[in-house]
C-alpha cells in the first residue's frame, strides 16, 4: 500500500507540474506573436534606411561622419550582453554567453581595456560566477523593450565614441531570422562601417537608373541619418533578443509538458501494476484464511 501512495503522490506532484509548463507555454506563444511583429517591423526599418545610406553613398561627399570613422586604436571597447531576467528557456542563455567567454579570452590575451555592460539577471549571474565585474546592469527590458530606453543607452554610446572614451561596441545576442531559426552572435555596431552592407542587392539595386537630388544636401542628411541607423540596429538588437527568448521558452515548455504527460503515462501504468498486485496478494491471504478455517 505504501509504494501505491508513494506513486499517487508523485503522479499528483507531475501534473501540477505539467499545469504550469502548459501555462507558460501558452503565455511564451502569446508574447511571441507580439514580439515577433515588432521585431518584423523593426527589420523593414533598419532595410529602408540602409537602402537610403546606399543612396548616399552613390554621392561625391566631402567628409566623413564621426560614427563611420575607424580609430586608430582599439584600446577602449565595449561589451554589451543581452540575456534574460528569467530561466527556463532552453539553451538560449548559454548561446550567448559562449560568445562572450571566447570575447572575454580575446580581451584578456590582447590586454585590450574591455567594458561590460549586461542585459539580463541570468547574464549577471554569469559574470559574477566568472569573477568578472561589469560597469552597468539593465534588468527593465522585458518581451517589450521600448525605443525611448534604448535610445538613452545609444546616444550615450554615440557620445562615448565621438568623444574617443569608446572605440568598438560589440553586441552579443541572439539574432532572429526566422520562427524556426535563431542565432546566437556577436557583433560589432560601432564604428558603423557601410550600413548597406546588412542588405547587399538591395544597395546595389538602390538609386540605379535614377538621378537623385538631396536637399538640403547629402552632408545634412548624413548627419541625422548615420545616428538613427545606429539607434535603429541597436534597437533591433534587443527586438531580436525578445523574441528569440519568448521562442526558445515556447519550445522548451512544450518539451517539458511532453515529457510530464510522458511521466504521467508511465506513474499511472506503475500505480495499476502496484493496485493490482496489492489486490492478488489480499486476495490470496483472504483465499488462504478460507482455506485455513476449513
């Protein structure tokens, strides 16, 4: 009788677990559909001004914007990490945080001067275990990040580079490309380099056969344009992030509420061999207690 109430209890501990997985399942998917609709937008932005800097390009300008410029040197880089607040979201996490182990062994061989800044508790979690401290911790960006905070993060970065405290900002995340497709990379947004290299036939395309005429004039448009690609990637960054989270924990509690029901399946088959077992052997005490009295 004891194994049975072992196993009752066990059975009914499974599907209160497989209640939950179920739940967060179905939330995950709810905030994918959103995320990744503002994700797909942000995408169709960041392609049009890539294709206007194409444009730009094609002109004879005079000068240079402070954001394309290379530096000299690559002494002062920056490191942001974006990963989630929140576990239970399959291999997403430690994707990322492979990139930033091989970036963070490429800083320390070269004895370049690395600043990290980190989106995400769980990434938090990691530079603390690693011993590594980080400058600036962002825990407010969620399935919704929004652009105004964003914004406040690159103008400070702009400001940073111009004014030569930063030299290089690499990203790690997790890029989004498709529903069934996600990877996880490490990219370098400043300097800005070509924009139009995002989408290399559409700059090739752009601005052939027809004959521009920019007002007020291609350095004017230059200086707004190069700032809001820079914003507009690095929004992105963090759109992609926030939907390949919500997919990564879709799939893993649908994995988790299958293999529950799995477990179910199996308990509930242990508890009828146990029951029945229990029932042969009173059974035959009660056959053999008969058999005794006669």
């Amino acid at each position: 009788m004891a194994k049975a109430r072992a196993i009752v209890k066990r059975l009914k501990a499974v599907k209160n677990i497989r209640k939950i997985t179920r739940t967060m399942e179905l939330i995950a998917t709810a905030r994918f559909k959103k995320a990744m609709d503002r994700a797909t937008e942000a995408a169709s932005y960041t392609k049009k001004i890539s294709e206007i800097v194409a444009d730009l390009s094609k002109a004879d300008l005079s000068f240079s914007h402070p954001l394309l410029t290379q530096p000299e040197e690559q002494t002062k880089n920056v490191l942001l990490v974006m990963t989630s607040n929140r576990g239970l979201c399959g291999g997403y996490n430690s994707a990322v945080l492979r990139h930033v182990t091989a970036r963070l062994k490429e800083a320390r061989s070269s004895g370049e001067e690395l600043t990290i800044e980190v989106v995400g508790k769980r990434g938090m979690s990691y530079l603390k275990f690693q011993e590594m401290e980080y400058s600036k911790a962002y825990t407010n960006f969620e399935d919704k990040p929004r652009y105004d905070e964003v914004e406040e993060i690159a103008d400070r970065y702009i400001d940073g580079f111009v004014s030569g405290n930063i030299h290089r900002l690499d990203v790690a995340y997790t890029r989004f490309e498709t529903v069934s497709r996600q990877t996880a990379v490490l990219e370098t947004l400043l300097p800005v380099g070509s924009i139009g290299d995002d989408d290399e036939n559409a700059a090739e395309e752009a601005g052939q056969g027809i004959d521009y005429e920019f007002l007020p004039s291609p350095e004017d448009i230059l200086e707004e344009i190069v700032p809001a690609a820079f914003k507009a990637r690095l929004f992105k960054c963090f759109l992609d992030s926030a939907v390949s989270e919500q997919i990564a924990r879709m799939v893993a509690m649908k994995g988790a509420t299958e293999n529950a029901g799995d477990m179910i399946s199996t308990l509930s088959m242990q508890y009828n061999r146990a029951r029945q077992s229990q029932i042969t052997s009173e059974l035959s005490e009660i056959i053999g207690g008969a058999a005794a009295l006669d």
